[in-house]
C-alpha cells in the first residue's frame, strides 16, 4: 500500500484500511522514527521497507487477515523480512508504553475444520494388477 494514497484518504476509510486512526498512525509513526534511530545509532545497513510501510506490514497482520508470506508477497519482500519487521515495531510500540498488544494471533495453534476433519486415520482401498484388493491405512495427522 502507498503511503501517498493513504494521506489522501478519509478518516473513516482510513481506518477501515488500516485498523488505527490516523493520529494514532502518525504516533505510531514518530514513536518508530525515534526507534529506528536509536537502533541505527550502532551502524548497520539501510531498510528496504519505509518505517510507514513496516507499520502497514504489522498492522495487517495484526488485522489477522493475511499471512507473514502472503503480506511479504504483497509488499515484495522476504517472510523472514516480515517476521522481522513485526517482531521491531511491536517491540518498539510496547516500549514507549503508549500502546500494547492484548493478544497475539493463534495463527499455529487453533486447527481449522479442515485440519481437523483430516486427523484421524483414513483406509485407502487399492487393487493391484491382478486385480486384489489391498487395504492400507495412513495416519494424516498435521
């Protein structure tokens, strides 16, 4: 997502895209700049990723709608970058103590219907050339 774009918007259409008023973006904004200051201070090579676009990645995925890899895909970057990038503006957020996280997504640890479904072991019916029927049974456990 443009940044541009973003600064054009509507308040209410903002934070329909976003999840956060656009005070609060900028707050968050200023509270990474100071971050990535203090972090840049000790060397080290210069981010891909903007710091607006770094709290885009962290507020759609606290969204919990989209994946650390389809965002990646998303904003061309790696996962491990997204991981990453997530992983620092959380941190840097809970830091200034203006802002917490309630919760963290149960992404890994609730199993769908589907996966569900698909635990128990399943029998497979297969005959072979001479025409026996062989039955095998197959743990599909994830």
């Amino acid at each position: 997502m443009n940044i541009f774009t973003l600064r054009k918007m509507k308040e209410k259409d903002f934070k329909r895209v976003t999840g956060v008023e656009k005070k609060a973006f900028y707050v968050m904004l200023k509270i990474l700049k100071h971050a990535h200051e203090k972090k840049k201070a000790k060397g080290g090579r210069k981010n891909n990723l903007s710091l607006a676009k770094q709290l885009l990645i962290t507020l759609e995925y606290l969204g919990g709608d989209f994946s650390y890899l389809r965002i990646a895909h998303l904003y061309g970057v790696s996962e491990a970058t997204c991981i990453r990038t997530y992983r620092f503006v959380k941190r840097s957020l809970i830091q200034s103590g203006k802002f917490y996280f309630p919760y963290e997504p149960n992404r890994l640890k609730t199993k769908t219907h589907f996966e569900e479904k698909f635990e128990e072991e399943i029998e497979w019916d297969a005959i072979d050339n001479n025409g026996v029927t062989n039955t095998t049974t197959l743990s599909n456990k994830f």
